[in-house]
C-alpha cells in the first residue's frame, strides 16, 4: 500500500452487481447476510482506494417490516421510506426490453467515501417511471418478492439493466465484472449482447464466451441445489424474448428445460469461489466441473466495531481503522480493559432492549445472543432441546439471558413456527431464564447485539452454513462464539482461545441430540462457570477472539484476497 493508505497498484475497474445491498439500517435495499456483505464488501473498496462501482436494485417498499403479536405471530408490512433521505436521483435513462415491452429505468446514487476519500458509487436502480407499464413500475418494489416471474424480471432488471446503465452513466472502461450470487448472472446476456453486436445472439460461439469468462467472477453463497434460482425455459422466452432464449440455450445455459442462474454464472465466469474453506469443498461435491476456489468472508471493521471498542482501538492500536491487521495487537490490551469497553457495549444494547420493549435486563447475568434469519436450518430452538437441562445450568451454575432476533422470509411457514415456538419458551422458562425476542432485525439492531452479549450461539445444521457473518462481528467486539462447527468457524474456532465448538467434528452430518448434549455440557461445565468463577479468564477469551478472529475476518483481507486472486488475472 502507498502512504496514503490506497493502494499502490490499481486493478482494472470493477462492477460489483448484488441483488440487495446494506449501507444503511434504514434504507430497506438488503434483507441480511448476502446484502449487508455486499455493502461491507464496497466500503472496503472504498477503504481501500479500488475503483469499483456497486449495482443493485432501489426497493422502494423494501424487504418488509415486521411485526410480532404475543405469541410470535408474524405479520409484515411494506416499509415506508424515502430515497431522497438517503440517495441522489440521477437524470440517466436506459431502457431494456421485459415481455416484448420497453421498460424505463433509472439510477439513484450513493456514494461510500473510504477513510483515504476515495469514493465508490453504489447505484439503485429504479422502474417507478409514468412512462412504464403499470405492471413494470413496481418491479423494483419488492426485495424476493413476488413469484418466479416477478423475480426473473427483476434479475433481468438487474444484469440487462445494471450492464446497460452502467454505459449510459460512461462507465465504458470496466474489465471485470463481479456477480454476488447468481440473481445478477443475466449481466452475462448483456455482455454477450455487446460481444456479438453485430452477429446474432442465436450464434453465439465458445471464443464468444471465452471473451464473457475473462470479465466476469463469480462468488456463490448457497451450499445447497435447492437454494439457487432456477426459470423454465416457457418462463424465460416470455420474459427474455425468443431471440435472448435462443442465445441462452447456443451458450449452453439451460439443463434439463431450465435456466439456473448458478450454472449460468458458472460458465461465465473465469474465477469462482465459495465463501469458506467448508463451503469451497460444498460446491466442489455440487459442482464438480468447475474450479472453485474459496475467499472466506469479512465484515468491515470500522462499521461493526461498536463506539466502545472503536474508542478502545483508537487508545490502543491507531492503525486499526486504515490497516485491520493491526488488530492483531489488541493481544496486548489489559484485560480489564476489555471488560470496561464490553460492558459499556452491553449497556447500550440493554437501553435499545428497555426502549423497544420495556423489559430490563441485568448487565450482570451472562446474557447469550442468537440474532439471524428465521429458518429452520438454523435452529434457533436447539437450546431448548431439554428444558429440564437448561433449568438446572440457569440454577446451579449461573443465571442467564437470551436475546433472540431475526425475520422469516413471508413465505417460510417453518421458520414462521420457529418464531411462534421461541415465544412459547419464552413464556415456560419466565421464572428460570429471562429470554428477550427482538421483533424487526436490521443492521443497527444487530450491531448492537453483536456487540452486547457475553456470547454467541449459532447453531446451524450442517453443511448448511455457508459462511456466516454475525460471529464475526461479534468478535470484533470481544464476544466469543458457541458454534457448531461450519461455514467460517472450521476456521476461526481454537477451543478454548476464540470461543467453544458445538461437537467436535466439522466433516460429520449434523446430530441435533449429540449437538444438543454438546451445548449443555459446554455451557453447564466451562462457559457459565468461567464467566463467573473467573471473569479475568473469560476476559482473555474475549481478547483472543479479537486478536486471533476479529483481525483475519474483516473485509479488507477479504477484498484483497478478490485483488490478488479474482481481479488481477
């Protein structure tokens, strides 16, 4: 890196493509991890000084807001917000073809500015035009919304739309284009568009797609075939239109009648990669043809570290906000300083807790936190697998709280039971443990209790876990993680150093009732009494997982790893 903190060597400009992105709590334009990634991903571009731009969609009614009754009933309802508070409405215009029809669309900007001042703009694309079809005007409405063909319109929106504005805005000189999950491969119909301008897209040939790989890399997020779109091909030429159906099928993108995003990304693209080592071996097993490699994912230090550790890393370790490495150092933070900062963090997570709910909670009882998505992969209820168990640990070996959080998407009844099922434990064990359900996730919440409990559970079904991104705020802020071993805590998990595992092995299937057991013993034999008995030995752990997770897991040795390995070739 140069003095200034940029970087002294510039790759090709880079266009970042992601169906949702998080920038900010209240700008509903990301529905969790794969979003909030892609905004910590570009503020680490920006950081940085790398010349990307972002694309994605505007949302003008977001993902959705939820409401909870007293027995976890989920409800949603469109958010209301406007983007004038938060981004500039720019004049371009561009104008795709959906269902044989023009549809108009236009950019509003926000621009990241780095600690350096370097800036990267991110661009929300819009369909709300008078002049639009009533039908096309509310294409950009929804984040997952709709059925399969609102969605395909909307990735259509996204990679023919995102490709054609980015010329209209004169971004002609971008050599690499990086799709985050396949929901934004259509780009690759777009370049083939501009590849063979003046042949037929029907004629596509293999030096026609080789030229498409060397622009375009591809990060898949999903362990599992059911998770990736997939469009029939009847769907597809109503949607695209014969002529870009017929291109699709030459450049070998359907199997089996059907458009997968996934495998169309795959074929386009000269670099591929699984978010963590497990996950780079998941989807070499789903997709053997194709070398994938891995870049584990980050999270942007300077946004999740929260005010008292960020305070604490200023007074310690200055370097940290332009160089994470530097976070390496807080091995030689006292102790007791750690506990100071943590425990201003819990309080501020106890006050948002009073604010929203009226509850109060202890700052002295150790307080877990589980704060995802509502599926049923991962598991929220696992720590309630024996109730009679969790008692007794409460009892005998120190009192505790649980604060839940997360939203189930308005289509996943088991994750809508999951909800219900947390409240109903939350009613049974009122006398024994004091548990908290957070209605409305977003980033500032989540911030928060990333930063305020005393510990992390996760506890997903194996292999299912990608990645994962929340214990690595977590131990950004001191907070050691309880997880069962996959996605990044293969990597990050030293037991007794950066947390505690749930089981022993990474490579076996998951076991609820082993892993269950393993949980308990954990938390009744080493955590709880640890925490209590021998506060200045949990403290060491909270430092360690700084020191050892927080200073390798962060965005910035993630978008350098994309510069050395993706963007550079």
């Amino acid at each position: 890196m140069s003095p200034s903190g940029k970087l002294a060597i510039q790759p090709a400009p880079v266009a970042y493509f992601s169906m949702e992105v998080g920038l900010e709590s209240a700008m509903p334009t990301y529905s969790g991890g794969l979003g909030v990634l892609a905004g910590d991903t570009l503020r680490a571009a920006a950081d940085l000084g790398i010349n990307m731009v972002g694309m994605t969609l505007l949302y003008r009614k977001g993902y959705f807001q939820q409401r909870l009754d007293n027995d976890g009933n989920q409800s949603e309802n469109p958010v209301e917000w406007s983007p004038r508070d938060y981004l500039e409405p720019l004049p371009q215009r561009t104008i795709i073809e959906i269902e044989n029809r023009h549809v108009q669309l236009r950019p509003w900007l926000y621009v990241i500015r780095g600690i350096t001042d370097h800036e990267v703009p991110v661009y929300f694309l819009d369909s709300d035009l008078p002049d639009n079809d009533p039908r096309d005007q509310t294409l950009t409405d929804y984040l997952y919304g709709g059925d399969m063909r609102y969605r395909l319109c909307q990735e259509a929106v996204l990679g023919l739309g995102g490709i054609s504005m980015l010329r209209a805005l004169g971004h002609n000189d971008i050599q690499t284009y990086h799709m985050n999950e396949g929901h934004s491969s259509l780009l690759v119909l777009a370049l083939l568009e501009e590849q063979t301008q003046r042949r037929s897209l029907r004629a596509v040939t293999q030096e026609d797609m080789e030229a498409i790989r060397r622009k375009c890399v591809f990060t898949t997020h999903t362990p599992v075939p059911a998770g990736h779109d997939k469009f029939p091909k009847e769907l597809v030429q109503q949607v695209l239109g014969p002529d870009r159906k017929q291109g699709l099928e030459s450049a070998g993108c359907f199997l089996d009648n059907t458009l997968n995003m996934t495998n169309l990304a795959l074929i386009s693209s000269h670099y591929i990669n699984g978010v963590s080592m497990r996950h780079e071996k998941i989807s070499r097993d789903m997709f053997p043809d194709y070398p994938i490699n891995s870049i584990t994912n980050g999270v942007h230090a300077v946004t999740w570290a929260s005010d008292a550790f960020a305070s604490l890393y200023d007074r310690y370790i200055p370097e940290w906000r332009r160089d994470n490495l530097y976070l390496r150092y807080a091995i030689s933070i006292p102790k007791e300083e750690i506990q100071s900062a943590h425990i201003e963090a819990k309080k501020a997570l106890f006050e948002v807790i009073e604010k929203r709910t009226g509850k109060t909670l202890d700052v002295d009882k150790m307080t877990l936190g589980f704060a995802r998505r509502a599926t049923a992969y991962k598991r929220a209820d696992l720590l309630f697998s024996d109730l009679a168990r969790l008692r007794s640990i409460a009892k005998e070996s120190g009192l505790l709280q649980v604060i839940y959080s997360g939203k189930a998407h308005p289509r996943d009844e088991s994750g809508k039971a999951l909800i219900r099922s947390i409240f109903k434990y939350i009613a049974s064990l009122k006398h024994a443990i004091q548990l908290v359900y957070l209605q409305d996730y977003n980033m500032e919440l989540g911030k928060y209790i990333c930063a305020g409990v005393d510990l992390w559970l996760n506890t997903p079904q194996k292999p299912y876990e990608a990645s994962g991104t929340s214990g690595m705020k977590a131990a950004l802020n001191g907070v050691p993680s309880l997880s069962v071993l996959d996605g990044w805590w293969v990597e990050g998990h030293i037991e007794g150093i950066t947390g505690w595992s749930i089981g022993e092995e990474w490579e076996d299937a998951s076991d609820s009732i082993k892993e269950a057991a393993s949980l308990y013993e954990k938390l009744e034999k080493v955590i709880v009494p640890m925490y209590y008995e021998r506060p200045l030995d949990y403290a060491k752990v909270m430092r360690s997982a700084i020191a050892v997770n927080g200073f390798y897991y962060n965005a910035e040795r993630m978008v350098f790893q994309y510069l050395a390995n993706a963007y550079s070739q």
